[in-house]
C-alpha cells in the first residue's frame, strides 16, 4: 500500500516574510554569533514572563542541563520528574550527572502529581522538575508548597507552554523555567533555548557558563562551555515574540473549536482546572487500545497526527539500562492510547471539521477510549 499523502499536518511553522528579513538583517549587521539581538530577545522574554532574568541558549534540552548544573545539584543527587514527558527532560539530568525519580501524572491534567512527588521524596532529593506539558501548567501551588516545605529548588520544564497562565502567573516564574524554541513550538529561533529566573547569582553563573566560564573575555574563572544562541536566532525569535498573544489566541480558539466538534465522542482531553490559561502546544486526546488503528484511519483520510509519547521516558532503553525504569499506571496506560490532532495558528475551520468527523469515524469503527484507565 501507498503512504497516504498528509493534506492536514500535525503542525505548520507560522514564520514567513517578516522572519526572513530580521534573519537577513542579522547575518548583514555582521552579528551572526550572539550579539544585540540576543540581549533584546532577552530583556523581552523577561518582560513576558515577569521575572528579572531570561538568559538566552542554544536549545531547551541545554537550558534544562545548565540550570540543574548552576543548582549546584551534583552526582547522587535526585531529581523528582514524570515519566510522561519528552526524552530530553530526563536526559538533561543525567547528563547534568544527576538522577532522575520518575512519578506517576495526574489522571485529570495528565501533569506531575503532587500526591506521588510527595511520596518520592528521600534525603537525595534537591529539587522538583514538573513539565508544564502540552501548553498547560503544573498544579504549582500544590508542587511549591512541597518544594517549600522539604527545601528542594522548583525547576519548570515550561517547554512546551511559553504564555501560559496559572492564576495570573506566567510559565516559568513559579521556579527556574526552561523554554525550547524549536521549530514546531509555539513560538520559534528554529533552534533555540531560554532560561527563565529571579536569582541574581544563578543568572550570573548561568551567562559566564554558557560562555566559557568567563566573566571577562579569556578569563575562564570557571569551567564553561558554549551554549550560546546566534544573533540570527535571536532576530527571528523576537519577531515571533511579538506575534505570541496572537497565536496563542488562535489556538485557543482552535481547541474550543475541537471542543465542540467532538462533544459527546468517546474520547478523553486533558483536562484543565479553573485559573490556568492552556496554550495548546498540542490538543491531544485519549482514544484508548485502538489507538494505531484509528491513526492510521485518520492517515488515509489524509491527517497527520502526533503520539505524544508513545514510550514513556519512565520505560526508554537508557532509562532501563540505568535501572531507574518505573511502572506508572496513568502515565502507561496514556501513552497506549493517546494522539495529537493538527493544531497550529493558521488551522483553518474548514481543516478541524474535516479532522474531528474523521476522528469520530474512526473511534466508532475501533471502538474510543475506556479512561480513567
Ligand atoms: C517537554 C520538553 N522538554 C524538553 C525539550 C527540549 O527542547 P529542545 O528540543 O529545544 O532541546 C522539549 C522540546 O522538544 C520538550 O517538549
């Protein structure tokens, strides 16, 4: 058989004419490496996430790896995360020399569980590392309270929810927030990181690490690296900054229109408790066992659709062989059943209906859904 021809992707990058020319200009100032631009980008992102400090990387997976690092959290050290995340959240702190504790997610917001984190907490752990997955954040009241209670540093995984509210608060400001700006998040540099902080000692240690250790140029007054974001980066992520209140309006917009479209069919969305505002990096869904099935239902009618994961990181090879692989009823029994439909600003009416009526004719011919697993 044929690979179905994808007429409705997962996503599409919403960059264009404006991006090319802020990219232009960069590359003709002569400041390709980082530069004016990225210092903007900064002092923006700071702006819209409400805290003192943005510092400005080369990617998300970076950002996580050196604010674990600038924690002063060390080797035998624990980190308390879920399983339920992309690969990068648990990597970031092995590679940081420490040790992720995977818990089990809540089954309503499918975000860490404050109950289980509780429960993994030993004299190893140094800190907290929720994932504000999909766009929606963490129960942080419940978390920093804990983070409080057993003096343990808060570090966001806000990659994927750059705007997104919790009664007021933005996405990484609750603790030390990381962001990724690569090319499918809501907002791009096509690669790209930012660490968000209120901390004036780590957000100085952070600039002289992500730069060779040095305060003062050639002299490494610390063992450094190069993390830095280009200047080209910055220019395209500042006018994407721009555009974010607008984006993230579309698809909000978008999810309350999928909302509607699927209304009564036996499929289960995550859920977002009153206060927060979810800015839908993807609109996943729980259809249940039949899963591949109803993807592949959905390909040859034309749909792309994402498995957002289709193996917990709590479950990966490098997670096992490191014998810190965990059952987690909730998380395990999502990433049996759970897809991401299209969703992106310029996603058309026309394009969700097509997508939900299609999702609907799959799940009554496979059968939708049986959760709470
Ligand atoms: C939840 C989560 N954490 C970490 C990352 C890592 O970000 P990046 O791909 O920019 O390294 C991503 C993005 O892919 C992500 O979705």
């Amino acid at each position: 058989m044929s690979t179905p021809q994808i007429r409705i992707p997962i996503t599409r990058p919403a960059v264009g004419r404006e991006e090319a020319d802020a990219a232009a200009e960069a590359i003709m100032s002569g400041a390709l490496a980082q530069g004016p631009r990225v210092a903007e980008f900064e002092r923006r992102f700071a702006e819209l996430v409400d805290v003192k400090h943005a510092i400005a990387v080369a990617n998300g997976t970076l950002a996580e790896e050196a604010i674990i690092q600038g924690l002063g959290i060390k080797p035998g050290d624990e980190i308390i995360t879920v399983g339920h995340t992309f690969s990068a959240t648990a990597a970031s702190i092995l590679r940081a020399g420490a040790t992720p504790r995977f818990v089990d997610i809540d089954p309503v917001t499918w975000l860490m569980d404050p109950a289980a984190a509780a429960a993994a907490i030993t004299p190893k752990t140094k800190a907290l590392m929720p994932v504000h997955l999909f766009g929606l954040i963490a129960d942080m009241s419940a978390l920093g309270a804990l983070a409080a209670k057993h003096n343990l540093a808060m570090i966001e995984d806000a990659c994927q929810a750059v705007g997104a509210t919790q009664n007021g608060k933005q996405a990484g400001s609750f603790g030390v927030g990381a962001f990724s700006l690569y090319a499918t998040k809501n907002i791009t540099s096509g690669e790209g990181g930012m660490i968000t902080t209120n901390d004036d000692s780590l957000n100085e240690w952070l600039r002289a690490f992500r730069s060779q250790g040095a305060k003062v140029r050639y002299l490494h007054e610390m063992l450094g690296t190069n993390y830095r974001m280009t200047d080209i980066a910055a220019a395209i992520g500042i006018v994407q900054l721009g555009k974010l209140d607008q984006f993230t309006a579309a698809r909000v917009t978008a999810a309350a229109r999928y909302d509607a479209l699927l209304a009564g069919a036996p499929i289960v969305r995550q859920g977002t408790p009153a206060g927060n505002l979810h800015v839908y990096h993807q609109y996943t869904v729980h259809v249940g066992p039949a899963r591949d099935e109803i993807v592949k239902d959905l390909a040859n009618d034309g749909i792309g659709t994402g498995v957002y994961y289709p193996i917990p990181v709590s479950q990966q090879p490098y997670i096992k062989e490191r014998g810190l692989d965990v059952v987690l009823p909730v998380t395990d029994a999502l990433a049996k059943g759970c897809l991401s439909l299209p969703m992106f600003a310029a996603i058309t009416a026309a394009e969700q209906e097509e997508v939900a009526a299609s999702l609907r004719r799959a799940v009554e011919r496979h059968g939708g859904s049986a959760w709470p697993a």
